[in-house]
C-alpha cells in the first residue's frame, strides 16, 4: 500500500514537472531566432501594397512561430525593420493568426512602439485564452529624454492590446 501512495506522489510530481516546462515563459530574441518561413508569411501578409515593397524587402523582416493559445497552430510574432515601420519610440510588431475559411493569416496585433533591442517574454499568464506578452518600449519623457518601459500585451478576444497605454492615453487626453 505504501509502494501505490508514493508511486502516485512520484507521478504528480512528474506531472507537475512536465506541465511547468510546457507553460514556462519563453524568451525570445527575435533577431537572433529569425525564421525564414515565419518571416516570409509576415512579409505577404503586412506589406501587401506596391510602394510599399518598392522600400520594404524580405530580408527586412524578422519573425517566429509561437503557439500563444495552445490549439497546436503558431502564430506568426515578429517584426519589419524599415523607416515605413519604424519610428523614433520603435518599430511595429505584429502578430498574425491562422485561421478562417482558407487558413490565411489574421493580424491580431499591430503594437507600434516595440523595442526590438529588448527580447520578448511569452508568458505563463493568459487572457481570453491566448498567453500574455511581455515587451519593451521606448517612451519620450517631459524633459525630451527616452526611457524603456516594460509593457504587458493581452488578447481581448479579438486582438492583443496594451490596456496600459490605453489607459495612459485617457488620462493624457481626458485630464
């Protein structure tokens, strides 16, 4: 009988082990882990109009496969380095999902002041299904010097949002 007890400690905490490790922030560093395949669906998904492909071309891109909710299928999280997508507060970074009729891709983030110096952290926390994202961004101070902040990303359901910037921008423009 004691055999059976600690036979199923063991197994939780084997259990407990294997479920840490699938649901563990991920650092990503998106320069260093470019794939090509990921950056090439960013590439025809966002820069979809002539004049812009005449300045933005595929070596531009940077960008991953992730599974943020956990239905086996990658999003695509990355990237587009050029002064069309880039501006003095940092560059956009977007994050598409597959799915619909045909399986084309979605945009569900478009965050314009990513700092792409500072890696990504998939979170262990989600929203609305889809895991948090941790990232970084440069904001312009009263006194016209840059400070790097840490933001937190969350799906509202539709699309990634950053519910603190939102709120920031009430409390500027509000009073």
């Amino acid at each position: 009988m004691k055999r059976f007890w600690l036979l199923g400690i063991f197994i939780i905490f084997i259990l407990d082990i294997v479920v840490f490790c699938l649901v563990a922030p991920r650092t990503i560093d998106l320069d260093k882990q470019n794939n090509l395949s990921a950056a090439e669906i960013l590439y025809k998904t966002a820069v979809n109009s002539k004049p812009d492909k005449e300045v933005v071309s595929p070596e531009d891109v940077r960008a991953v496969f992730v599974d943020l909710n956990g239905d086996g299928v990658d999003e695509v999280v990355g990237y587009i380095k050029s002064e069309l997508y880039t501006g003095i507060a940092g560059t956009t970074l977007f994050i598409l999902q597959r799915g619909g009729y045909n399986f084309d891709y979605r945009n569900i983030c478009r965050y314009s002041n990513f700092y792409p110096d500072k890696n990504l952290v998939i979170l262990r926390s989600k929203e609305n299904g889809f895991r948090d994202i941790q990232l970084w961004s440069l904001f312009i101070q009263n006194d016209g010097l840059f400070e790097d902040r840490k933001f937190i990303l969350k799906y509202n359901g539709n699309v990634y949002k950053n519910e603190t910037q939102i709120q920031q921008n009430l409390k500027k423009y509000l009073g």
